[in-house]
C-alpha cells in the first residue's frame, strides 16, 4: 500500500512538472525587432484558427488574403468577429496612436495579438509572426503538436525607405522570376521594388505610343560573353514587359504592400531607345543595341524638341502603368557630353537658355522632364550625378558613387537614399575564392562587411540627416541570367541589408547575426532558394 501512495505521488509530481514545464527561446528574427521579450511558455497551436480582424477596406482584404494564402498550406483559417473557446485566435487591428509600419506583436495563452498604426505595419508583423512558426510551414504540413512562444515584440524600421533594385536590361525576367524578387523583399521587410526597364541593351517596356521600342528597342543582335572580351555569342536576345504583365506585376507588390518605382533612363543609357528612333540622337544615322556593357557616347540630344515629345509620350504611358508609385527615377548617371559638344543643336540649346556648358545642359535636360512629371503627380528619381550642373528643384538623389553625392544632396534641402557601391552592389563578388563563385564583374562585399555599415554620415546635421530616405542595394544583370543566379547573388545579403535599413544602430555583434541567419537559412531551404552558403554554420565549422 505504501509502495503504491508513493509511486503515485512520484507520478503527480511529474504530472506537475510536465504541466510546468519551462521553455527557453532565442531571438532567431530577422531583421531583430526594436523590442522582444520571450516568455518561459508556449501556445499550443490547434488544427482551426480563427482570425477576428473586422477591416473591410482595400488594405485590409490585402492582409486578410495574404494571411490566408499563408495559412491555408496548413489550415483552414476562419475570418470571424468573436474569439472563439477551446481554439487558436489570432486577433488583428489598427491602433492609431502607432506610428506608420510600427506594430506590437503579442502571443499568449490567450492567443495572438497583433496591432500597428496602419495595414503595413500589420503586413510586416505578419512576416516576424511567419518566423515565429516552424519552418515546416514555408513547405509541409506542420506537425501536430505545432506551438507558438509566447513572447512581446515591440518594432519600428529605421528608414521609411527599404529599397531592392533589379536591371532586366541587361538580361529580362519573366514576369514569375520578378514576382519572385518580389517574394524576396516580403520575407526581408523591403517595401520598395526599384524597377529598372531601359538601358543600352535592352528596351523593356512596351510604348503604345510609340510601337518601334518594343518591336526594335527591346532586340540585340546578340551578347558579348563575360566581361568585355570582344568575343560574342551570336544569339539575338530580346524581351519586353506588356502593359498587363506590368499591371500584374505591380499588383502584385502592391497587395504585398511594396511600392514599385520605375526607371526610365535619360539623357544617357538610350542605345536601345535610339535603335528604334534615331532621330532623337545628335547624330542620326542608324544606331544599334547595345551588345556589350559599359558607357556609350551616344545619349538623347538635349538640344531637340523631338526629344522631349518622345520622352513626354513614355512617361504618359509610365504614370498609367506605375499609378501608385509617388516616383519616376530618370536615371542622370553616366550621360558623356562628347556628342552634346559637337553637337549644333545641342550648342544653340546651350546659347539660348543662357548655360553655361553641357553639365548645365543636362540639369535643363533633367529640369525640364522633372516639370513634366510633376505635372503628371509625381516627383524624379535620379542616381547621384543630377546634382551635377544644378540640381531640379524638388529631386531625390541616390548616392551611388559613394556618400558624397546623398551629404550634397542633403546640404543643399534635398532628400536621398544611400546605396553606394562600397556596401550595396550585390552584383558584386561575396568571397574573396572568386574560382569557386559565379562570374561578377569586380570586388568585393560579403555580409560582415554590410553588417558594420553605418549608412548615416556622421558629417550631417541633425537637421541635415532628416533627409535621408533610406538605403537600396542594386543588382545589375550584365553576368546573371536565370533566377537561381538571381537568389544566389542577394541571398544572403538581403538579409544583412535588411537589418542595417530595419534595425537601428549600434550592430557590434556579428557572431549573434550569424547565429540568427541560421534560422533564416532553414527557411530558404525549405522554400526552394539558392543563397550562398559562406554564413552557413556547420559542425565542421
């Protein structure tokens, strides 16, 4: 009798035990959030989750859809208006005293609770909820005793503007492999596409107005092979974006609540468009594509009325296209003025607008086009050398070619955006064993080297630092021709710029990201991706 009182006071103390059972977590989030405090319990995950979330605005269906196509892989979640007894409840709603894209994100045995100050700051709590779940749920079906932490998140990004770039001019993507891009940035908290369409090579969205850019502009008669070699393969290459597959894309992005912001480049980067219009260079004649990569001297000629009709025509067509997007980028790098000098036109442009050289022509040039598309509703775009000769009143400028150009921009009142070549070219090499890596056209930048990055000048004021946007990294496509090269070359260091743009400084500990983007790694397994591996920490490392 005795034995038995005491094998069952052994078992209610492991009863106990098990019920008390205390749960240690890490934060494995990426980027880390301003605030999170896990607790020592877990919510228990049932097979039915509900969702009181009462929002029946534009934004709102966007959250309710995506939440549903997330969860769906693994329930069959329920839009309802009362918690229900016994199930998972995941409540979701605007708090106005939350400034925009801040959220809270609270989980405990009562269930999930997530409140921000407008519908992205929800989006971007939904995607620390998605890393909150076991990464099965990327894939599979989860397994049954499927649990959330408990834990208290409280977060707000750095910057306002969280920007990915990708050229398909060099090389062109269908519509899948951008939406993929697109995927991407949800994942890493980005809320910006940087969609570059026209180059010298390439010519990729079609003008109704203007038919010969896509049946001439978007074709070159073939592709030197790697970098400049003088040997070339051949094989005409081609493509254009239709205005539906535009439409598709940008609705796309913006039901994931990303901001697409397209480039069309002037005066400079025009082969393609002067392949198919001639007459709107300075020297006429017959132009061709671009076959190779680099800068050519042949640009728009500034000093043609013809120009402007022409560019005046694209970007009717772009504002239809891009409705949402605040921004037109207008390119302004890398125009040389060689034809400009010699040219007549050009030369009397100059005389009668009283310049006094071709650098102030191409800040009439940028001036000019600036108005127009102000007057259409929206604001340029241009990368750091419109500020050269002047730059257009109401501008925002990304600093490419170091930091200079942003601390310029911003001493003279004008907003910009930090991308420079040092930290944020990810068409760049990211290990030193270049044998042992895909084909890049120089240098280097691997993760650890983002990670210190501090995107701030410290030589601004405080006032002066209230213009800076935010941070881009740009992918240029001369060596990259299929998605998985795509992945390969940002994956992961999205995720490294993710955190400088979300996360606020000091980043002094490199060994505890690494150690998170362990986590992040699972995922990219899980869904498919082809990232580099240098970060990835093995048992022989």
């Amino acid at each position: 009798m005795k034995k038995s009182l005491f094998i069952f006071f052994i078992l209610l103390i492991f009863i106990s035990c098990k019920d008390k059972k205390n749960y240690e977590f890490t934060n494995e989030i990426v980027p880390t959030p301003a605030f999170v405090e896990f607790g020592k319990n877990v919510l228990n995950v049932s097979d039915e989750i509900y969702i009181i979330f009462e929002d029946s605005s534009e934004d709102g269906k966007k959250i309710t859809d995506y939440l549903t196509n997330f969860l769906s892989k693994n329930f069959s979640p329920k839009f309802i208006n009362e918690a229900q007894d016994k199930k998972t409840n995941i409540f979701i709603s605007i708090d106005e005293e939350l400034p925009a894209e801040t959220y809270s994100l609270d989980i405990d045995n009562n269930g999930v609770y997530l409140k921000s100050g407008d519908h992205r700051g929800l989006f971007w709590g939904i995607q620390t909820l998605r890393q909150l779940f076991p990464v099965e749920i990327e894939k599979s079906k989860l397994s049954e005793n499927f649990v959330l932490p408990h834990v208290k998140i409280f977060d707000k990004p750095q910057f306002r503007y969280r920007g990915m770039h990708l050229d398909v001019c060099r090389h062109f993507f269908s519509v899948e492999d951008v939406k993929s891009y697109i995927d991407l940035l949800v994942m890493h908290k980005f809320n910006t596409f940087h969609f570059h369409l026209t180059d010298d090579q390439g010519w990729r969205v079609d003008i109704k107005a203007l038919p010969k850019l896509a049946e001439i502009a978007s074709q070159r008669k073939e592709t030197v092979i790697k970098k400049n070699t003088g040997i070339y393969d051949g094989i005409p290459y081609g493509g254009y974006f239709t205005h539906d597959e535009i439409r598709d894309i940008v609705k796309y992005a913006e039901d994931r609540f990303i901001t697409v912001i397209p480039e069309i480049e002037m005066p400079g980067h025009a082969l393609a468009a002067l392949s198919a219009y001639p007459e709107i260079g300075c020297v006429g004649g017959s132009y061709d594509a671009a076959t190779s990569w680099g800068v050519f001297d042949d640009i728009f000629c500034a000093g043609n009325e013809e120009t402007f009709h022409f560019l005046e025509k694209v970007i009717d067509e772009i504002c239809e296209l891009f409705p949402n997007s605040p921004y037109i980028h207008v390119g302004g790098d890398e125009a040389p003025k060689v034809r400009w000098e010699k040219c007549p036109k050009c030369q009397k442009r100059i005389k009668d607008e009283g310049l006094s050289n071709e650098h102030e022509l191409q800040s009439y040039f940028v001036q000019r086009m600036e108005k127009y598309i102000n007057s259409k509703g929206k604001r340029i775009i241009g990368w750091d050398e419109i500020l050269e000769g002047g730059l257009a009143p109401n501008a925002t400028v990304m600093s490419w070619r170091g930091e200079e150009g942003g601390i310029d921009a911003a001493r003279q009142g004008h907003d910009f955006i930090m991308n420079p070549t040092s930290h944020c070219y990810f068409d760049y090499y990211q290990s030193e064993d270049i044998d042992n890596e895909p084909f890049a056209i120089c240098c280097l930048i691997d993760c650890e080297k983002i990670y210190y990055w501090d995107p701030v000048p410290n030589t601004l004021s405080k006032d002066e630092r209230k213009h800076m946007l935010g941070v881009q990294a740009n992918l240029w496509t001369e060596y990259i021709l299929d998605r998985a090269h795509i992945q390969y070359m940002v994956l992961p260091r999205m995720a490294v710029l993710s955190e400088v743009a979300w996360s606020k400084a000091p980043r002094d500990d490199y060994s505890e990201f690494q150690n998170r983007l362990q986590s992040l790694f699972k995922r990219y397994d899980a869904l498919g991706y082809n990232y580099a591996k240098h970060e990835l920490i093995t048992e022989k490392n």
